[in-house]
C-alpha cells in the first residue's frame, strides 16, 4: 500500500519547488501588472471627468469682453461686490463696543444735535410725537380702507404677518432702551407704555401702505407716506426711540412681508380654481352618468 501511494505522489524535486516559486511570482507581477493599469485607468477616467466638469463651468465659457461689460450690465451687483470686501475688512478690524459701554448707532450721532434740541424743547418733542401718531393714523386708516372699502385684503394681510413677527421677534430678542431716551405721552404707542425696539412698526407700517399706493398708481399720495417716513426715522432717531437697525429692519420687513401677502393670495387663487374644476369636472361626469342611466332606461 505504501508504494502505491508513493508511487501516486511522487515527492517534489528541488527543481519543481523552483518552477512552482517562478509561477507564483509571474502570477502576482502580471495580477500588480493588471491592478496598476487599472489604477491609472480610473486616474485617467477621473481626471477626464474633471476636465469636462470644468469645461462646461459657465466661468471657462466668459471673455474679456464679459468680464469688462459686468460695470456696465450690471452696476448694482458689482457695487455691492465691492461693499462686500470692504466691510469684511471693517468688520474683522472693528473694536468691540464694551459691555459696559452703551451700543454706538450711527442714527444717534447723527442726530445728537437735534436730541439735544428736542431735550431742551419738551414741548416741541410732544408736538413732533403727536404729528408722529397722526402719521401712524394715516397708515392704519389706509391700510383698513383697501381691505374694508376697496375689497383687496393683500396690505391688511402683509401688516398683520409684519406685526406678528415684530411680536415674536420683539419678545425673542429685548434690546436696552438707550440711554438719551425722550419718551412722550402722546407717542404712539400712546401713554407712555412699553413697547418692542425690533423692529420699528411704525417704518414697516408706512412702507407696506406705500407700496399699495404705488401697486394702484397712487404716485403721488406714496410719495407723501414716503417724505413723511423718512421724517418719522429722523424723529424716532433723535428721540432714541429706536436704534437704526430697527428701522433698516422695518422698512425691509415691510417689503418682505407685502411680497408674502401677494403670494398668500396667489396661492388662494390657485387653490380656489383647482376647487371649481374639480366641482366642474364632478358635475360634468355625474350628468354623463344621468344621460347613460335616462338612456338605458328607455331601452
């Protein structure tokens, strides 16, 4: 039996084992061989499909010629590319105002001569205060008469999204009120109350009512509302009623918050036509089906 088996399974020469160890190194050197051409084929595939990527970016496609034309076709974007840099540097070299300090406004300097006027001349101040609150009078009785008289809801809808956020937002964040304050009793909010410093409504109030006057080519009564808000911001600022951010803020609420209304109402309309065609479609299929059942009736 033992020869058999030897017989079957000759033992391995020295020369077999050296053939065998050649084969395995020839296998692995033509497996790396495939695995770098494949490496380099995905490399070059990559780098391909870069290539492309970038060709087909749309800033390979500009020239000179477009580059240049920019100031030209679009002057307002470039100007505020510029403004983008220049308050980069502003801000990262700015001092921090103190804790202790109170904020600096830029509002509030500007107007330090009429502050100090106006805390010399109360009297003055309360009749600045009270033609302020006829003001925001105006705004109000203007904005209820579209909705009330006229049928057209979109500046009713746009001052209360605004004032609901002033609420939130007021609540939210509840800044000092500054120091040169010069309240009033008959400022609106009348009676001395407390009130919200973010955002100004009486900004956003004004430029909501403005924008209607303009969208129903009203040009001249908005151009009033206009010259009196920028009247109001000087006051509200010399009083110190508000900070300047509190304005900047209120006039973009008051945009923001009418573009809203309009796509409210929009959206309204939409749904409103989508119901009719369904309720069209509903009746035209249920008088086919009358017709079909009259008909096989008389069958």
């Amino acid at each position: 039996m033992e020869g058999n088996n030897n017989h079957q399974n000759p033992p391995k020469t020295q020369e077999d084992s050296k053939a065998t160890k050649e084969a395995d190194a020839s296998s692995k050197r033509l497996i790396n061989g495939h695995d770098k051409d494949m490496g380099e084929e995905k490399m070059k595939k990559r780098e391909s499909l870069s290539i492309s990527f970038l060709s087909n970016a749309s800033f390979m496609k500009w020239t000179m010629k477009d580059v240049g034309n920019v100031l030209i076709d679009h002057p307002i974007p470039f100007v505020f590319a510029l403004s983008l840099f220049y308050f980069m540097g502003v801000e990262y070299t700015l001092s921090m105002v103190s804790p202790t300090s109170p904020p600096f406004d830029i509002g509030f300097e500007l107007t330090q001569g009429l502050q100090g006027l106006l805390a010399r001349r109360p009297d003055l101040n309360t009749i600045f205060a009270a033609l302020n609150t006829v003001f925001v009078g105006m705004q109000t009785t203007y904005i209820a008469w579209t909705w009330l008289v006229e049928g057209r809801p979109r500046a009713t809808i746009a001052a209360l999204f605004m004032f609901t956020c002033r609420g939130i937002l007021g609540y939210a964040t509840q800044l000092p009120l500054p120091q040169e304050f010069l309240g009033s009793g008959v400022d609106f909010p009348v009676g001395n109350v407390s009130f919200f410093l973010f955002f100004s409504g009486h900004v956003g109030g004004s430029v909501i009512a403005s924008i209607d006057m303009r969208r129903k080519h009203r040009h001249g009564l908005a151009f009033i509302f206009d010259t009196l808000n920028v009247l109001q911001v000087v006051r509200l600022l010399a009083t110190r009623g508000h900070y300047t951010i509190d304005l900047a803020v209120g006039v973009g609420a008051g945009i923001l918050c009418d573009s809203l209304a309009g796509k409210y109402e929009e959206s309204r309309k939409m749904s409103h036509l989508s119901y009719i065609k369904a309720a069209n479609s509903h009746d035209t299929s249920t008088a086919a089906d009358d017709t079909i059942t009259a008909v096989q009736h008389k069958s």
